[in-house]
C-alpha cells in the first residue's frame, strides 16, 4: 500500500482523483505558508503525485512508482511564489513579456532545476521563474510512458 512506502500525507494526496482534488489535498496538507518566505525570483510548487491507478484503467502503479513521483515529477501545484518571480530585470536581461504564474495554477519543469524541499511533509521544488516551462490544466495529461 502506498502509506507504507509513502507515508500518510503522499497516500492521501495520490489517492486524490483529478487536479482539483488532488489541488484540495495538497492545500490541505502542506498548511499554512504564512511563514514561509520564497526569495527573490523563485517558486515553490509541491509535486505531483501521481494516482495509483494508471488513466481510465484498473492497472494498479506499484509502490516504486509512485514512490518515484517524488524525485522524477515534471510537474507541481505553485503554492508559493516570491516577491520578484516573473518580473523583468534589465539587469539580466530577463524578460518575461507579460507572463506570470499563479498559487494554485500546475505548472511543468525540469526535475533537476529545482531543490528539493520538504513543507510540513510535503515534497516541493523551490525553481526559478525562468526554469518554469509551462502551465497545464491537469497534470496527469503529462506523461511519460514508453
């Protein structure tokens, strides 16, 4: 069972079905944020933790899969974003042309791009403005099979 491998709080946000859902259990499981502070130009997005059955069927993901969500999701929940992500900077010659993200919007990154960071049990990225690639109505249309 995915609690044992997984932990209580990944059981019950990968039991969730649909973005909204899953959008609700992540919300509720990482609490309140008021006291976390992201810095500059970076964004906080808790993974995508993906369900235990593959889309329309009754094939059950195994543990390891699900497991494996937690180092290789390309996607996330934004929960949080600092004060100067996706604003432009001359500077560096970084321009965003009007695009922005919103808390509650999925979006999609690289896995690498982001540190790893755990929220009250819940396992986030904290990634760059720049290094976020796009943004998705539901994050189980992203896939990965072979």
């Amino acid at each position: 069972a995915p609690t044992r491998v997984l932990g209580s709080k990944y059981a019950r946000i990968a039991e969730a079905k649909g973005a909204e859902a899953k959008e609700r259990a992540i919300m509720k499981e990482i609490g309140d944020l008021d006291k976390v502070h992201v810095m500059s130009g970076r964004v906080l997005v808790a993974l995508y933790i993906g369900d235990q059955t593959f889309a329309g069927s009754t094939i059950l993901r195994t543990d390891t899969d699900q497991k494996e969500d937690v180092w290789q999701s390309t996607c996330g929940l934004v929960v949080k974003k600092g004060a100067l992500a996706f604003k432009d900077d001359p500077s560096t010659n970084t321009y965003f042309h009007g695009q922005d993200i919103d808390v509650g919007q999925w979006v999609c990154f690289n896995p690498g791009d982001g540190k790893r960071r755990q929220i009250n049990g819940v396992d986030c990225r904290l990634i760059e403005d720049a290094l976020i690639d796009c943004i998705v109505d539901d994050p189980a249309m992203i896939t990965h099979f072979t």
